[in-house]
C-alpha cells in the first residue's frame, strides 16, 4: 500500500513570509498528525485530527499556524507569518484508529529554512 | 505528564558489536513504549512497541527491548551491529487509554564502524 504522501519535502522562505505544507495520509486511516522535528529534538506533536475533528492541539501555536484537514483526508498545515525558530522537518503522520497500540506511520517530512 | 529520557545522544559500535541504547521513562499511568528509526532525509519507521502483553518485544532487523517496570526502562539491544543499522533511533511513550498522543526522547544517533 502506498505510504503517507508529503509536499513539499524542501521549502526555503524569508521570515515573515507565509508556507503551507500538504499531507495525503494512508487509505482509510482514521487518525492524522502533525508534529515538528527541530534538529537535534525529537519529533514534537503539533496537531492530532480524528476524522475531521481535532484530537489535541495543545502545543500548536496558534497565534501563527494553522491546520485543517479537508473531509477527513488530506490535510495543510500552515504558518503565517513565519519565524526564524520555526526552521525545522514538519513530519505527518497516520494511523488507523486513535488508540494507544496503534501504530502511527510517518512520511518523508518537508524541511523547512526560515532565513 | 509522560516523558522519556534517552541517554547518550550519540553511541559508536563496531560492526558485529553489541548494540544497547538506552530509555528511560516517566509516567504516572501504565505506559506504552515504541521505539523508531529515522535514517537521513526519512520519515520515522516503528521497529517494535510494546503493549502490556509480554515484557520482551522483538522487533524487526533483529531488534529487541525489554520493559522493566521496577526501573523504568525500554532499552533496544542487537546482539550484532551491521552498517545499515546506522541511524537516528527515538523512544517513545504513550498512555493506554485515550488517545494515542506520542511523547518522543530527543533520539539517539547510532554510528556503526567497519
């Protein structure tokens, strides 16, 4: 089956401006996330999405970034303005419930440079 | 709060060597435990979680962890190293009911020499 679906997977912008990334989740896969990897960190949970609700968004900066998820598949995460810190890999992920065993299953990310 | 601690941000082996990263975490419910490989420029693959059903968890390319409870640890062995085993390698816990929000350690980069 084919794997979780991210553009772009390189994206360099000025600070200030805005940038949107996209994701196309596994087939039938219920739950969708959003998490941000600063080098050196672990991946960070941005946003979690069950169909088309939102799960979590406890650690999404909202006052800048933005999500949705258009009926209950693809999904855009934005980020409008950017900053210097938000330079990082924003990796989705899926999974086919929500539910602790499952197993998330994570695409190439997109990189991005805020200069 | 759940968190994990990996110890050593960095671990070099020859090839052929034992592999041992080491997890630590913290959790005030009954946790479960994954552990993931990220290779360059690659999204994170699970190579083997474990979910109260046995205590030691195989996984795949020959990876195992143990769950120790009294210690409260989740750390990956391989009884031998391959260059492919080169890689960054995260910890994570989640709590069992609920949803599955994942908790990550800040990794630990495996450097395998010939």
């Amino acid at each position: 089956e084919a794997g979780v679906a991210q553009s772009p997977r390189y994206k360099i912008i000025e600070k200030r401006q805005s940038v949107a990334f996209w994701c196309n989740p596994i087939s039938g896969h219920a739950t969708l996330y959003w998490y941000q990897q600063i080098l050196g960190q672990g991946p960070k949970l941005l946003i979690q999405f069950q169909n088309n609700g939102v799960v979590d968004d406890s650690q999404l900066p909202k006052d800048r970034f933005s999500a949705e998820r258009l009926k209950g598949v693809d999904s855009t995460l934005k980020i409008q303005p950017a900053k210097l810190e938000d330079s990082a890999v924003y990796l989705c992920a899926s999974s086919p419930g929500g539910g602790g065993t499952d197993t998330q299953y994570f695409g190439p990310g997109t990189r991005l440079t805020v200069l | 709060a759940q968190s994990v601690t990996q110890l050593g941000s960095h671990v070099s082996v020859s090839e052929g060597a034992l592999v041992l990263l080491r997890c630590n975490y913290s959790s005030s419910v009954p946790p479960y435990l994954f552990w993931y490989v990220q290779y360059p420029n690659q999204g994170l693959q699970l190579l083997l979680k474990y979910t109260s059903a046995a205590t030691l968890v195989k996984g795949i390319n020959g990876f195992e962890a143990e769950f120790k409870k009294s210690e409260t640890s989740f750390h990956l062995t391989k009884p031998s190293a391959h260059m492919s085993d080169a890689a960054e390698y995260f910890c994570a816990v989640t709590r069992i009911s609920g949803y599955s929000t994942l908790t990550f350690g800040k990794g630990t980069m495996l450097l395998v020499s010939p």
